[in-house]
C-alpha cells in the first residue's frame, strides 16, 4: 500500500480482519458468508479496502495470504466503480490493474478468476447481470483450476 493509514482507519482495518476470520470459520461449518463493509464519505472506504485486500491476497506480518481470494466490489454506479478502480490501482502497489475488472456488458466469463477483484453497480445485481458461477470443492475452498 502506497499511502499509510489514520489510526481509525488502522482500527476498522483490524475489525474487518475479525469480521473475515470469523466469516472463515462459519464457512468451514458450510454457512454461507458476506461481509459488507460501510463508512461515511470521506472515511477512506477505498484506501481501508485496498490495504484489506492487499493483505487478504498476500499476507503480512500477522495473517496468511490468499491468493486464491476473489472480491466483489459493488456500489451506486458505473462511475463509481470506474472511480473506484482508478484509486485502487494508484494507490495499491501489489494489485495489478490487470486484476480490476469490471462486471459489465462487455464481460462475457462463466466463472470468476481467482485473485482478481471485480466491480460492479447495485442495479446489475437486481437481475440485469448475467449469471456467473463460481466453482467450490467439497471442502468450501474455491477450486481455481
């Protein structure tokens, strides 16, 4: 991560780490998970999730990377997303932009890729988005193959 965070950014970083762990161990007992993250304007959402994903992706001092991870980013609008994407990738210096797709008419993959963060607006998902899988072993664990 390019910039450093404010402390109350630092605090909501490591509540988020609770939030994913906790969300880990439902997942093993095969309960279903989503972990939803909100702040006012201004609070440094993008920034707090940048670093979040940075370290869900590749780990750090006190957690284990996964690079297997896959994010979904939704928010109000197109813009948003592209707004959204644009901040990540110059603020980020372990997530290739290659790596920031956007769920649009132009996506045209069955399945999600691993390690990859994509975007889309809250209208595709009230049923105008196409149908997109995400393939899971037995065990839970994303099956990237």
């Amino acid at each position: 991560m390019k910039d450093k965070l404010f402390p109350f950014q630092e605090q909501a970083l490591a509540d988020l780490h609770s939030t994913v762990d906790a969300a880990h161990m439902l997942l093993s007992s095969r309960k279903t998970q989503i972990i939803s993250f909100s702040a006012p304007t201004g609070a440094g959402k993008t920034i707090m999730m940048t670093q979040l994903f940075e370290e869900l992706l590749f780990g750090d001092a006190d957690h284990i990377g996964d690079p297997d991870s896959i994010f979904i980013w939704i928010s109000d609008s197109p813009e948003l997303n592209e707004q959204t994407r644009m901040k990540i990738e110059t603020k980020s210096d372990r997530i290739p932009a290659r790596n920031l797709i956007t769920l649009d008419a132009n996506f045209t993959a069955d399945i999600l890729e691993c390690g990859h963060l994509f975007s889309e607006h809250a209208e595709a998902w009230l049923g105008q988005a196409p149908c997109l899988y995400i393939r899971q072993t037995p065990d839970l664990h994303l099956d990237c193959d």
